[in-house]
C-alpha cells in the first residue's frame, strides 16, 4: 500500500499594490529601495515633493515612516505638516540636500493615514498630501494569511551575553526588543560589553573601508517583525557616541548595509527559529531546538549568517538578517522578501538610508538572495553568493530525477546498468554524486521515514504536528486542499523526457537498455510514492512558478544588478554541483541577452575576502555613476578590473577567463574544474534547468544516433504516446517573472485565476 502524508499545509501568496510617489496628484511606479525614485517636474514647477524614504508608502510596518518633503527654491519656511490632521512638523528637520525636509512620522493608524503638508509661496497656498498604508509588524503586508501551526521560539533566542530574548507576548510570537553591546578583544574573539559606559581595556580597534578608525564595538539588536526574529549589527561607541538615529549615524558606520542569509531548504515553515546572535557559533540543531528534543549548545560552527559578523563589521557595513531569511526555517522566499521589505524599512527608520544595500549567502542563502533580488527589484542592490543554486525548486526537482533513476538502478533493474552506464545516464561525476542529489528528493517526500537510498531523509523529520513539510507549499498555486485541490497541484513533470538520450547517443548504452529505462522508470503520486505512470504536473502551477519567481527568471531585480558568484568547486559528493553555477548564468543570459552582470569564480581555494573586496569595488563604483544610463548599463561599465571571469588554481593563483560549462578540457579552468551535468539535461534539457514542463514532438529516428528495429521503434512509441520533449521550445507555459516592485494590471494578483486557488 502506499504511504499517505500526515497532513498538509501551505503558506498563501498573495500580493501587494505599487508604491506611489505623489506630486501635484501624478503618480509614478518606483523600485522597492531606501532610495525613492522620481521622475517629477522640477518641485518649483510642480509644488511640493513627498517621498518615503524607508519603504513604499502602501506597505508601512510598525506604524512610523521615514519621509522626506521637498519644497521649492526659494520657498519661505515654515511648512505645516500633518498627519490625520495632527500636527507632526515637530518631527522633521532640515535634509542634506537642499529645500528638503526629513522627519521620521511615528503614530501611524493601521490601515491608511494621510499625511499633508501645506507652504505658502508666492502663487498662494502649497498643499499636498500623500496616503500612507500601515500594517501591523507582526505582518502580513503582501504574503498572505500566516501559517498555522507555528512555534513561537523568542524564549531560546540566544543573545550575545547568553541570555534569552524572552517569552513570546501574543500569538504572533512577538517579544520586546532588546539591545546589546559586544567588542572584539585584542586576543580576537567578540565578548558582551558589560559597562556600556566605558571601554574595556583589551578592545580591539577596526579601520572601515572609509578609512575612519574606531574602537570594535557592536551595537547589536534583536526583536520580532513580520513573526521572524531580526538581528542588526552595526559599529556604535555608547562610551562617546549619542544613539544612533536615522539624522545622526554611527561615526563606524560606511552607510552600506549587508543582508546575510542562512542556508538549507529541507523544512521548517512552522517555525519561528533560533539562535542567529550567539558569540560561540550556530549549532544547527538549536533551529529546531524542542523539535528534535532540547539538545544541549556545543558551541556550533562558525556562521557567516550571524549578524555579529567581522567580515562586515569590521569594514564600516551594518549587517541585518532575520531567521525568515534562514531557509532551514522559512523556505518561502516570497515571506523571506517580505521579512526582508520589514526589517529593512525598520532599519533605515533607525539609521538612515544605506547607500547601498547588498546581499550575501552560501547554497540556501545564494538562491534566498536570489530570488529576493529577482521578484522583488530594488530590495537588494547586488549579491554575493557562493555554493549557488537557481532556487530550492531546481535542487528538488533535479533530486527528483535521479531518485526515479537511482530506484531503477537499484530496485526495478539491479543488473541492467554497470556503475560506468549508470554515471552516463545520470550526467554526474560518479554514482556518490548522483546518489546525493537523488537523496535531494527528500525535499518534496512528505511520508514520514520513508525507507530508501542510503542517507534519505524525507521532509516530515521536520514538520510540527504532522504539519505538510515539503519544499512545494510556497505559495497559492500549489497550495493544498483536501477538496478543491488533493494533488497539491505540483510543478514536477516527466512526461516526454527520454532518460539516457544523450547516453546512448554516444554509445554509453544500448537500445534495450534505453528503452527499459524509459518504459520502467515511472513518475511520483501526491505522496511521493513511486508509481508506474510519468508525473504530470498541473500546468497552472507551472505557470505560476515561473511567474512568482519560485523558479528563478533572472529578468526581474537580477538583471541590473552585480551578481558575484565565487563558489568552490565539489562535483563529487554533496549535491552543490557546478551546473547549478552555470544554470543561473543561463537564466541570465536568455532573460536579458547576456549575462554581463554577472562574474563568476570557481576554484578550490576561492579568496573570500579577495571577492568580498572586489564586490565592494564594483557596487561602489556603479552606485555612484551620477549619468543617466540604465541602471544594468551602469553595472556593466563600473565593473572594476578583478571584476571578471576566472577560476583559482589556488589562493594566490588567479586565471582569468571566461567560465564554460564542460567536462572536457577545453580551457586551462576547465581542465583544472570540469562540470557534469545532470539526468534532464542528459535528456536533452537545457543547461538552465527551469523547464518543468515541456512542450512534446512526435519521435524522430534522426534524433538518435542508433538506428533502432522496428520493433524497438514500436516499443519507443508506445512508451511516449504523446511524443517526446521538444527542446528547442520553451516549456509549457514559460513565462519571465512578475516582479512584485511593479504591480500594475499585470500585477501577480490578475495572473491566471486557475492558478491563484486560496
């Protein structure tokens, strides 16, 4: 009998309205930054200017805003400025550029507000207004209803001092802020501060990428947004320095600000999540601490995710995360982006505006960066990735394929394939590279211990109550319901795909062992049970995966931005394969042309810091290119010299060229670091990966090398009765990105309605 999942849950993605920037009644669609873009008249023209600085006025959080009025030259102060009729002019002071006004307005109502502002000026009275959207800082703004159940966890969120961030106050786990002071000792570790009104005497000073020196002391701040807990860490002397505020900023601090990710996209979902501040490292069981049982802190590794973080810190960036933006926790990157929208405006609501905000992170953090970046242009100004994957879509899916593959080699047919034919057929280095990336499957199995390949493990070890715990629940086209939608509407499909083509093309297999694999390799139920038919997905679904960006399409915020991707190179073991690099360059590319945005480093031995500094060139360079190019062109002039292909021999041995895809020797990186592939695109697929269902043709005996028998073109036929993939046509339903920065008609709320089931 088949195994039946315990139950199943989904988080539901819905979406908000575009941010409006009003001016004498005109409004305009602008990006998602700190930074508001503006295409008005002149305001000595057009009247007055008002602007929201920490976010777009229709998604406000926690009931204040940052914003900033321009007037026109010459006008004669003062300005009335109200909010809901109250006077708020109290609140603003004069901005850095001239005939501005910022202020920060608190005391927002949930729901809309309307802040006015009114000027005399020599053609009578200015007045203008603007409405503002307040939402709750528990959330949702745009993510939809929250997920239930849901563990709250503040009461084992680990401070830097060892203590706890404390018990939750209401259902939606919030707890009180708290702040914290730590330094790095000259010895070199970071220790809690315990007298913020002086010194200790072995603190070590930091030099910024500002060339200011200041003493290393961390400013360090946790509290709960949108149900995530958010950590900002950013140089402050409480000794000498009043506290920070958005007019006045950390004398260490360079007004950049980096965004680091976690890793993972096994589970979670349920969960609030745990221990990112901690000074002795991340132990990962703590994520799911009371989950797995309380397992007692062994001092974890060292973790790049941690806010408190001396990469960043101790060149002058702030540094923010939340534990939404740890994939183990939340593997949703539409709540991650919206987290992220949060826990950003809050930020800049306390420190200003960055010049620049970018992100970092490895595997799980590289695509949470991503995808971030891509759906939601403007959040992200560059990223910095290592371990990369497109999205947890394409590690799922592809895991998918070598599991069917693996239980064929394993369990319909044993003695069929030697180890050298089964590497053909699957498109890896070896039989461990495809058995780890089968054992990626485990994403998407909901069943509970499901007996398996050595070293499965199905998604429900990390589920709450038999809560559904698959990589598939992110958003409403694929959202469960035992009526209206039992299948769960999956995007995973096989159908046409000729396991082994360009194996036996080449020889690799035979005839008879093509035709086996194909009639015999079956497809996965809603309960990833193998089953003898092909999976076929829900072509809705599809539809709306590409457009919501849960597969990543590189046209949306990716495009005009520095992607820096210095992974290491594994084709061996461990899954983070090098056709994963080469697939999001392939996004790129068929997205806007080409990937020149992009610059990748493989190798061995990756300098880190040496990439850390170049990216910190790069984004420099092009946030300060005052021209009116395009913002991709931008990027692409200002790239600075170390800004280019290459791959690192070793720590000190840098080869500049283009990075390609092979696993033949065709360059010096090549020959060094070869890439292999994987089943679909040994199937024929393309390198990019994101064709989840393809478009069918009618069998062609030239499409193979061998001359097949009759009778085995028979059997070829009556194993693909409805033809075979055609790739040299999108998928079915292929669509780019509807990046949630610009919600117009075409917004992702008027998409397919078939797909938008709640």
């Amino acid at each position: 009998m088949a195994a039946t999942a315990l139950s199943r849950q989904s988080a539901r993605a819905t979406f908000g309205n575009t941010r409006a920037l009003l001016v004498a009644g005109i409004t305009f669609a602008v990006f998602l930054t700190g930074q508001p873009v503006s295409v008005s008249a002149d305001p000595a023209i057009s009247g007055l200017l008002i602007e929201t600085l920490s976010t777009r006025p229709n998604i406000v959080s926690g009931g204040d805003v940052l914003v900033k009025v321009t007037y026109p030259a010459g006008q004669l102060l003062p300005l009335w400025i109200t909010l809901n009729d109250q006077d708020t002019t109290g609140k603003f002071h004069a901005g850095s550029e001239p005939n501005t006004w910022i202020g920060l307005v608190t005391g927002l109502q949930i729901g809309n507000n309307v802040l006015r502002v009114r000027a005399k000026s020599a053609a009578g009275m200015l007045d203008e207004s603007l409405q503002l959207t307040n939402y709750p800082i528990t959330g949702p703004i745009f993510s939809g209803p929250q997920l239930q159940p849901y563990r709250c966890m503040t009461d084992i969120f680990i401070m830097p001092d060892s203590s706890y961030l404390g018990p939750s106050t209401d259902a939606q786990c919030s707890a009180p802020t708290k702040v914290q002071y730590v330094y790095k000792s000259t010895n070199g570790p970071f220790f809690p501060m315990s007298d913020v009104n002086r010194l200790p005497s072995d603190v070590a000073m930091t030099t910024t990428l500002s060339g200011v020196t200041v003493p290393y002391v961390v400013r360090f701040e946790a509290g709960t947004i949108d149900r995530g807990v958010y950590n900002i860490a950013i140089l402050h002397d409480p000794t000498t320095e009043q506290a920070p505020t958005p007019f006045v900023t950390p004398k260490g601090w360079t007004k950049k600000l980096m965004w680091v990710h976690g890793f993972g996209c096994a589970g979670g979902w349920y969960y609030q999540g745990t221990e990112t501040a901690s000074l002795d490292g991340y132990d990962f069981s703590q994520i799911f601490s009371g989950i797995v049982g309380i397992l007692p802190r062994t001092g974890g590794i060292a973790a790049d995710f941690n806010a408190i973080n001396d990469t960043w810190l101790s060149k002058g960036y702030a540094v923010a995360t939340s534990t939404l933006n740890h994939p183990s926790i939340s593997c949703n990157p539409h709540l991650a982006g919206e987290a992220t929208a949060m826990v950003k405006e809050h930020f800049i609501e306390e420190f200003g505006v960055p010049i620049y905000t970018a992100s970092t992170g490895g595997s799980g953090g590289a695509y949470s960066s991503e995808q971030i970046a891509d759906a939601f242009p403007g959040l992200f100004d560059g990223i910095l990735v290592s371990a990369v994957f497109p999205d947890s879509l394409s590690i799922g899916l592809s895991g998918l394929d070598g599991h069917l593959l693996t239980h064929y080699f394993t369990v319909t047919d044993p003695l069929g394939f030697s180890d050298a034919q089964k590497v053909a057929a699957s498109g890896y280095l070896g039989v461990q590279a495809l058995i780890d990336a089968a054992n990626q499957a485990g994403r998407t199995d909901p069943v509970q211990n499901r007996a398996d390949i050595p070293g499965y493990l199905s998604a429900v070890w990390y589920s709450l109550g038999g809560a559904w715990p698959i990589l598939y629940p992110t958003a409403d086209n694929l959202r469960y319901d035992p009526v209206r939608n039992p299948t769960g509407l999956r995007p995973y499909d096989n159908v046409g795909v000729q396991y082994g083509l360009a194996a036996l093309n080449a020889g690799s297999i035979n005839a008879t062992q093509f035709l086996n694999l194909n009639a015999n390799i079956g497809g996965y139920d809603q309960d990833a049970n193998y089953v003898a038919a092909r999976s076929v997905a829900d072509t809705g679904a599809v539809k709306r995966t590409y457009q919501s960006g849960l597969t990543l399409g590189g046209s949306g915020g990716m495009a005009s931005i520095p992607v820096f991707d210095f992974g290491a190179y594994n084709d061996t073991s461990g899954y983070h394969y090098q056709w994963f690099h080469f697939a999001v360059r392939q996004r790129l590319i068929a997205a806007n042309g080409n990937a020149d945005n992009q610059v990748m480093w493989r190798g061995a031995a990756v300098p880190a810091a040496t990439a850390a500094s170049v990216f910190d060139q790069w984004m420099t360079a092009y946030k300060s290119d005052t021209s009116i190019l395009p913002q991709r062109q931008k990027v692409i002039n200002n790239k600075p010299a170390m800004a280019v292909d290459g791959c690192w021999a070793s720590a000190t041995q840098f080869i500049a060229e283009p990075q390609t895809f092979s696993s033949a020797p065709n360059s010096q990186c090549n020959r060094l670091f070869p890439s292999y592939g994987a089943p679909r695109i040994v199937a024929g697929g393309p390198l990019a990966g994101n064709v989840l269902k393809c478009q069918l043709k009618p069998i062609d005996q030239g499409d193979y090398s061998v001359t097949f028998t009759a009778a085995e073109l028979a059997r070829l036929q009556a194993i693909f009765t409805s033809g075979v993939c055609d790739w040299s046509k999108p998928g079915v339903n292929q669509t780019p990105v509807v990046p949630w920065a610009f919600l117009t008609s075409h917004s992702p709320r008027a998409l397919d309605p078939r797909a938008s089931r709640s």
